[in-house]
C-alpha cells in the first residue's frame, strides 16, 4: 500500500530479469508488444519489455487490479500517467532508465519526476555542465577538487531531470533558468527564474544509488517518506 507523503522506490537490475522476458511479455498490451517489435536491436526491445512489465506488475499490486488492465496516458511533453477514466487515477509513478539499472518512484498523489544516471567520464563535463546548467550550478561544480568533479556533475544532471521530469514538460524547460543546491544533503530548488514561487512547492532528493550510478528523485511538497522496494523479493507485499 502507498501512505500519504510515502514515496516508493524500486531498482531494476535489468539483466537479473533477460531469462523472464516471453513471460514478461505477457503483461503487456497489444500496442506496447507492437512497440516492442520496432526497437532496433534486441537489447533494447527487451529493456522495454521489462521495465514496462515490472511497472504494470507493481502498479496492479499497489492499485489492486490485473497489470494488463491498466491503461496509460502520455502529456503533451511525453510524460505517462495512469489513464484519467481509471477507477484509480491519482496513483502517480515516473521511471529512469541507464546501463543496467530502471528505477521506479510510486506515489499516492504526489508528483514525481526521477533520474538515474550510470557515471562515466565526460569529456567536454566543462562545456556540457555551461550549456546545461545554470552559472550558480556551474560556478558549485567548478570550485570543487577535480576528483570531485564528475559525480557531482552528474547528481547535479540528474536532479535537474528529475525536477524536469516532475513539472513533466520536457525539452520545454529551459535548464539554465533555474538552479539547485545539489551538493548538499538536503537539496533544495534555489531559484526558478520563470515562477519564484516553484521553489517552495518541489522537494528534490538524493535517493541512494548502487554503485556506479547516481539518481535523484523530485516531487511535489515536501517531508515525504521515501521508502526502498526490491522488485526481486517483494513483488505482492508492497
Ligand atoms: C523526456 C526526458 C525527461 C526523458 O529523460 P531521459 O533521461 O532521456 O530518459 P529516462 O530514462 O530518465 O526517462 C525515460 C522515461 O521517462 C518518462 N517520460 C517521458 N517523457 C517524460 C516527460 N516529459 N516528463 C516526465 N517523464 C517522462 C517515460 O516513462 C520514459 O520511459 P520510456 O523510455 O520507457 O518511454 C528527457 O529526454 C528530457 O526532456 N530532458 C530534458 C532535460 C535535458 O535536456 N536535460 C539535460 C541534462 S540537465
């Protein structure tokens, strides 16, 4: 069950779940089987088998119905929600994939955006991180020691597409017209050029990672519950 103010995170060891994917598939709808036969290479088809197969199996334990029941609906920018004419429709999810990891957030009614990132050097981290980033973000970034430097760009990265991916506008977002406090353990939104008042209505957190990755996660109000789920044992006791 999903409490008020819990939020619920679930990793996806993606390759853990390769020899399920005929079951998997199963879960899905016909459109998405459709989708899934588009996908270039098979790596690819199968990442989206899985990760959407463990979304409707999680999502039809938390709203009590069969997974392949459940009906979505994509925003104008892309973004899906449960289908407004479900029984249920105030259930909010947002997923991020990279390497070999999905993760998953789960709220009652909150809204969520989540990102994880695998790191990895980056070359032009000083061009990208000027391009992307606001020059209070960038200014954070430059004045910590080099060795420093990398996973800080990517937690820096990651929540500004969760808070991009939580406002669920996309692309129409310009990133460097606003700034996060993403070096400290409370992270918090700084400034929103286009709305001062964005900043008290998002919280943004560092959500703990398997090594290698980074991920952060932002949602609407604040002093949530965020509560870690293993997809692996924990499939109908949520
Ligand atoms: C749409 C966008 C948010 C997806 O992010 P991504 O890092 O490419 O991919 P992620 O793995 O994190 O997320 C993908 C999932 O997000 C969800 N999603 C798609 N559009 C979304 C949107 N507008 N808002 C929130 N979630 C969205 C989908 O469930 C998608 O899953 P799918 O790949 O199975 O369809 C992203 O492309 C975007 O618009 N970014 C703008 C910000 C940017 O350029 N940032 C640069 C660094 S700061």
């Amino acid at each position: 069950m999903l409490a008020d103010k819990e939020i619920h995170i679930w990793f996806i060891p993606i390759d853990n779940f390769l020899n399920e994917v005929e079951k998997l598939t199963g879960f899905l709808s016909k459109e998405e089987v459709l989708k899934s036969g588009k996908f270039y290479s098979e790596n690819d088809s199968n990442k989206f088998i899985i990760l959407r197969a463990i979304l409707r199996k999680i999502l039809g334990t938390y709203l009590d119905t069969d997974p392949q029941n459940i009906r979505f609906k994509n925003n104008a920018f892309g973004k899906p929600y449960i289908h407004p004419d479900s029984d249920d429709d105030k259930t909010k999810f947002n997923l991020s994939h990279s390497g070999n990891y999905g993760v998953y957030a789960f709220s009652r009614d909150a809204e969520t955006g989540i990102d994880i990132e695998k790191t990895r050097p980056v070359i032009d981290m000083n061009a990208m991180a000027k391009r992307f980033f606001s020059t209070k973000e960038v200014d954070a970034l430059m004045s910590l020691p080099q060795g420093e430097q990398m996973n800080a760009f990517f937690k820096c990265w990651t929540m500004k597409e969760a808070y991009v991916k939580a406002c669920g506008k996309g692309f129409s977002v310009p990133l460097d017209k606003f700034a996060i406090d993403f070096m400290s353990d409370s992270p918090k939104l700084l400034n929103v050029d286009w709305d001062p008042e964005e900043i008290t209505k998002w919280a943004i957190y560092n959500i703990n990672t398997p090594t290698g990755y980074v991920t952060s996660l932002a949602a609407a109000g604040h002093n949530h519950q965020i509560i870690y789920r293993d997809a692996e044992k924990n499939w109908d006791s949520q």
